[in-house]
C-alpha cells in the first residue's frame, strides 16, 4: 500500500498510520511506502515506529513511477483536496485506490468502480484495503478501469481541451472568431 503526497496537517499521514496498524492486526505481512516530505515528517516516523519492519519512508522522489510499480493500492487519507493528483496518476500505473471522499476526489475515483470512497474512518479504509489486497482479481480489475478512466479523463488533449473552452467562453468568443482575427 502506498502514500504519496505531501507529509503535511490536511493530508492526514496520521490518519494513514492508523489505517496501516489496522490493516497490520488483520494482515501483519502487509508493507506500506510512504512518498513525500512536509511538516510532519517526524510525527510519521514516531507513529510508524511500532510497526517500523513494515514501512519504508521514501522521503520525496522524483520517480514516483516506481512507487506506484511497487504498489498494490493507492491510498488517500486526506480532510481536503483540490485535484488529487496522486490519484490520476495512481490510475494511469493501473492501480486501484482507497480516498476519502473529500474535494475532487469523487471527480477522480469511480466508487466501487476504480477504487473505493470513504468516509475518513480508518477502520473503514483499512476494510477496503484488505479486500484489495486478498482479492487480486478486484484489484486488478478496478487498476484496470482506473488506467481507462484516467487515460481518458485526464489525457492532454482532452485538459488542452478544457481550458481552451474556458478561456473561448471566458472570452464570449469562437473558434471562427478568433481564427478570423
């Protein structure tokens, strides 16, 4: 299971901490990766040192790519999120996640399609990882779902596309006016 994001108040590491020890009591074989660097870098370290021999703290990389190989679930934890971009990116690696319904998030994650939306109740999330992970068919199938949605949803040209709009409507102009110009 993996945590990439920011180690800062809003992002709840903690709260991941939490869901990791119970995901642990129910699978203790389990491993977490924690990707980022913030704040509460400390505050991680102390909360995951009962259960240090399952985590490795990564600090912040530039090649995320292979924490997400590594990965067999993505996890948010978050109170608030603009657009999660952990999440985009954790569909185009073919991985299905575990979030908070918070912001964005429902805009990114397909509930019970590309991952599952929770409530921020670690027992709860930490239910939904250990489905994941004893059900390697799910899990496959909602990664796979979440590389076609966010390949589709998310691709550049579609997002070129979407802020060209909004700047023609910001405008009041069209195509044929501006290409006329």
């Amino acid at each position: 299971m993996a945590y990439v994001g920011r180690l800062k108040k809003a992002k709840r590491p903690d709260r991941f901490a939490e869901v990791a020890r119970a995901v642990l009591a129910r699978l203790p074989g389990a491993r977490f990766l924690v990707c980022g660097s913030g704040e509460l870098k400390e505050e991680v370290e102390r909360a995951v040192m009962p259960m240090w021999d399952s985590f490795r703290l990564l600090g912040w990389r530039r090649d995320v790519e292979t924490v997400y190989a590594a990965a067999d679930v993505v996890l948010l934890t978050s109170d608030s999120e603009g657009t999660p971009l952990a999440l985009v990116e954790a569909g185009m690696a073919g991985l299905p996640v575990v979030a908070t319904r918070v912001g964005s998030v429902p805009e990114v994650v397909m509930d019970r399609r590309t991952g599952f939306l929770t409530e921020p109740d670690p027992d709860e999330m930490a239910d939904h990882v250990v489905r994941l992970l004893v059900d390697p068919g799910l899990a496959r199938r909602m990664g796979e779902s979440a590389r076609v949605w966010t390949a589709r949803a998310f691709c550049v040209d579609r997002l070129v596309g979407d802020t060209e709009a909004l700047y023609r409507a910001l405008r009041g102009a069209t195509r044929s006016e501006v290409g006329s110009r």
